[in-house]
C-alpha cells in the first residue's frame, strides 16, 4: 500500500499571504500523494459583514442560514479553494479543487434539530472515495473545502476536521493514511507557557491522564476526538503539531497511537 | 470516436431557479459524455452591488480589478458552479466543477494593456484536456465555469464563450465534439419579428450574404466568431438555439457547418 498524506490547514495560514504562499510551495513538494483540507479563516465572517449578514454563534458553532451558505459556498468553494489550487499548479503540484458534491464524495444529511437550528450544517455519512483516488493515481492533488452535499441538490457547511477525519478513514481501503492537522503553535504541551514541552506521544492509555489533569480540555477535546475517531477507523498515524512539522524535521509534534 | 457534446449555458437559464432546476434535470439525462460550461447572469453585478464595489463596463466588457476578480471566483467559481454540481448528482449525474487551474485545463495570459486596461483578464493559450478527460471516460462530466488561470499564481476572468470554443477544439483531439450555445430565444432568425423564421443552416458561403444584409449583426457577431474558430479546429458541429434544442427535436435551431 501506497502512503498517503492527508493534511488540514486552518484559517491561521489561509489569512496570511506570505505564510500561505510558503506552505504551498513546500507542500507542493512533498513526494507521494497527499489531500489537502482547508477550513476558512476570517474570510467568510468579513464577507458576512461586508454584506450585512449577521454572524450567529452557539457554543463557538456557526449557525448557518441560508445567506451564509451562499457566503461559505462562494469563500471556501470559491475565493480560498481556486486560489489554492491556482498556487499550487505554479508550484508545479497540479491540483484539482473539491467540495463533497464533486465527484458526490462527501454525502452528508442536514444536522436534525434539537435545542439548536444550526441551519445548513451538514453530518457526513458517506464518503465516495473513487474520483478522488483515480486523480491521486495519475499524481493530481485534491484540494478539499469544508463543504458536503445531501445528494438532494443541498449544499452543506460541515466542520473541516471533521471532513478531514471521514476523508482518512475512506483513503485507508487503499492507501496507509498519514494525517496531520497543522496548527500555528503547537497544541499539546506539558506546560501551556513553554513552547517545547510538547508530548510526542498520546495513546489510549496516557490520553485518559492528559484529560484527568487538565492538561487536553476545552477546544483540544473534539479535535482528540476526531483524531481518535480517525485511528479506530484505521488510520495508520495522527500528527498535531505546527505545519512546520511537515517539512523539518527537527520540529517537535504530538503524534497519537491507539 | 465517441461523441461529445459540449453545452455552454448563459444567465437566463442561472438566474431563474425553475428554469435552472428543469434544465439539469434534462441535462443530467443527456447520453454519452458531455461538458457543461456556464456564465455568470446577474449574480456577480448584484453581489459588487451589495459590497460597493464600482462595476465598470468598457464596450459591454467588465473591467476586472482585484474586487472584481475575487467576486467572479466567488460567484462564478463558488456559488454557481458548486450548485450546478449539487444539482447535477441529485439528477444522478457525477459531476465536478471545474476552473481553468483545476487539472491545469486552461491557462490564459493577461490581457496586455492597449488602449483599455481590461485588469485581471486572460486569454486562453492552452487548453490542457488530460484531467477532464479522465474524467469523461469514467461516466463524470465537468463543470466549467469562467475562469482561468496564468500558471503563475493567478486566477484571470475569461469570456465563458470562448472557453467554449477552446474546450470544444481540444476535446476534439479525443471525441467527436458538438458544440452548443444554449440562448433564451432564438438567436438567428430572417425576421427579428418572427421567432419561427430560424435560419437553420449558416455556412461559409451564406454567412457573407447573412452580414451584408445585416442579419447577423452586433452582439452575434463575436459569437459567430467563436462558432467558426470552434468549425476551424475540428469540432463537427456547432449549434445555436433556445436550450430546449438539446432535448426536442421538434425545436428550430442554427447549425454552422465550414
């Protein structure tokens, strides 16, 4: 089995030019296949603003009606995805840009109501791995966006990590999956004022002393969640870290194992 | 050589939701390969609207500044192309969107600087039909929207009928290509009065006699143009006509032979 990269960037890289640039330019020459997932940055809320659409937040979670579909669909789907694609074929890595409606490889059905309406947000419930995979095959990069389909002609916004996760697990019927989620700092330190007491390994067992000490808690806890969820489905390796642990590899990371 | 049909759809059909829906429908029916390329109608004029960006229109051309060229990859790039997609798989028919940087498909140059300055505006060099391709040969059908890019990083705004006409020419090294340009009404008739009065064969010998007498005149000019340039680089037909030309034979349509 071929490895594959499965790599997720957040808004950190994607709002700074300068630092986006250099990314690409070192992804675009990482050897052997790879996927890349962007989430938004603050694009998506300055657009909402720009065109007064009021933003509404529950629990740090977009709510999603449909003037902000209209807003992620043309942000993620549009503006940030081509011009990643756009960057990366001048990097010479040709690339092809997906939301889950192309090629119908993310289907997901609209997150039922309960106490909240987040709107057109979307839960993945089928990942179609055949068009992406036959690009993979001939040396083409699929360049995800967080946005899936019903297979009914609905849009939905879903969680890029979660994307991320889901589109792992379905790579790893073909290929030995390596996923990193790149962040601007490193995540998970010992201690939260000094950079490099990153732990380099979590597994089952010490994950359950991390949480009891308050050392993994708050925004870190659905992030461990889809990593583990990534492992059970047979992901072979899960790296957190700064993006920078890509390419040097001198940089220190947190890899998780079950 | 198998057939392909490649159908370019302008804004009457984007901006009406029922006829758009009614359109896929039958579109997504269509047998064999096919390509769809679509404009952009009134939504990038009302979202620069919505965001005070000036639109300024030289001959009925759109100059594309750095704004602009954001809320085209937005609207054509994101919104439009995305929905058509979505829509296409709730028809059962696997699509993917497709920019000239997705699969490096279209590379354009800058327009350069004469008496107009037309901004981030490119025209198509090279048609690159490897991706789409691949793609049409396992059942997908690509979705273009207007946009190209330079190689280089940048994404430039191009006329959606001569992508057409370009796509239709190098998809002509693989398929038997038949063009369509799919209008509200018919376009070319003997009596601008009578919708019945189609002219249904132009050629090269009748088309002089059709401009001297000032039946194809001004906007049909350029598209005749294209029409042409499409027969000149082997495409085996090119038609002209209300879209319901693609799926009722009883419809009066133009066909442009050499």
């Amino acid at each position: 089995m071929k490895t594959l990269k499965v790599v997720k960037i957040g808004g950190n890289i994607i709002d700074n030019e300068k630092t986006l640039q250099t990314f690409i330019q070192q992804f675009a020459q990482l050897e052997g296949p790879k996927v890349l997932v962007h989430g938004g940055g603050k694009l998506a809320t300055q657009l909402s603003k720009a065109m007064n659409v009021e933003v509404k937040m529950v629990e740090g979670r977009r709510i999603t009606d449909a003037d902000t579909l209209d807003i992620i669909t043309m942000v993620y789907g549009g503006k940030i995805n081509k011009n990643l694609v756009a960057l990366l074929q001048a990097s010479n890595c040709n690339a092809v840009g997906f939301t889950g409606a192309d090629g119908n490889s993310i289907v997901s059905v609209k997150r039922p109501v309960k106490t909240v309406d987040y709107g057109f947000v979307g839960d993945v419930t089928k990942v179609n791995i055949g068009i992406p995979s036959l690009l993979l095959n001939t040396g083409v990069t699929p360049v995800f966006c967080a946005i899936t389909h019903d297979g009914k002609g609905q849009l939905l916004n879903t969680n890029a990590d979660t994307i991320t996760s889901e589109l792992a697990i379905a790579f790893s019927e073909e290929f030995k999956v390596e996923l990193y989620y790149c962040f601007e700092k490193s995540e998970v330190l010992e201690d939260v004022n000094d950079e490099s007491s990153v732990i380099q390994n979590i597994n089952s067992a010490n994950y359950k002393t991390l949480l009891e000490n308050g050392i993994i808690a708050d925004g870190m806890l659905p992030k461990m969640k889809n990593c583990f969820h990534a492992l059970h489905g047979n992901v072979s390796k899960v790296c957190i870290g700064k993006t920078e642990m890509l390419f040097n590899e001198n940089v220190l990371y947190t890899t998780l194992t079950l």
